[in-house]
C-alpha cells in the first residue's frame, strides 16, 4: 500500500500538483470518470482472451498530457486471469464510443487486438498524465 501511495504522490508531483501527499491522492481520485457502456462493449469487442473475456471496474481519466485523450484502466477477466489486478490500460480521444481505442499498457496489449498506443505518432505511454491515476481509479 505504501509504494501504491508513493507511486500516486510521485505521479501528482510529475504533474505539477502541490499540497500534501493526502491531498493529492484525493484530487486524483476526483479525477475518476465512469465510462458509457459504448466504450465498454467497444474495448470488450477488440479482447482475445480464450473462452471469452469481459471488463470490470471501467474508469476513465482525462490526461492533462494531451487535448483530447482519456486513459481508460478496468481488470479483465476471463480463463486465466481472475486475480483482481488484471489491469489493463486503453487510451481513447472519446468517451461517447465514437473514437480510436489504443493499447497503453502490456496487458492491455497481450489481450486484445487494439493498436498499441505508444508506437502511434502521438505516442501515449504509461508515463503520460491519466495513465497510472486511470489504474487506480480501477483498482477502487
């Protein structure tokens, strides 16, 4: 839980944010978006995961990093990954179901067919705004 508290306050000072640790880690929170079944069955429909796959605890981010571009994190399950920290990271331009959906992180990328964002000509990466705080949100 520590590193998981240092990891949020590190990626708050990154951002530029200022206040205590505990004030931070709030504000990051606040930052927490639910996301529209469109975008849900969007992401679902791309997912290779044997006997079928499903996502759960969907939150979006809206990234400070970029104009228009939310970090979407939820645990996927399915055969072979029912621990509660399958998380996997997806980045979209719009949350309405009507945008691009990339792969942000290595799970998110071993388990579906959506283009891996960081080799994109935008280049999103886990180390962008919204990313990290998007797993978090997930993980609540």
């Amino acid at each position: 839980m520590k590193k998981f508290l240092a990891s949020l306050a590190f990626t708050a000072l990154l951002a530029g944010c200022a206040g205590s640790d505990e004030g931070n880690n709030v504000a990051e929170m606040n930052r927490c978006e639910n996301v529209s079944e469109n975008i849900v069955a969007d992401i679902e429909s791309g997912l290779e995961i044997n006997g079928g796959g499903s996502l759960r605890r969907v939150k979006a981010v809206k990234s400070t990093d970029f104009s228009s571009l939310y970090f979407i994190s939820a645990d996927l399950e399915g055969a072979g990954l029912e621990s509660t920290d399958d998380i996997a990271t997806f980045a979209t331009n719009k949350l309405d179901g009507t945008g691009m959906i990339f792969t942000v992180n290595h799970t998110a990328q071993t388990f579906s067919v959506w283009p891996f964002g960081p080799n994109t000509k935008a280049g999103m990466s886990m180390s962008d705004d919204g990313a990290a705080q998007s797993q978090a949100c997930a993980k609540l």
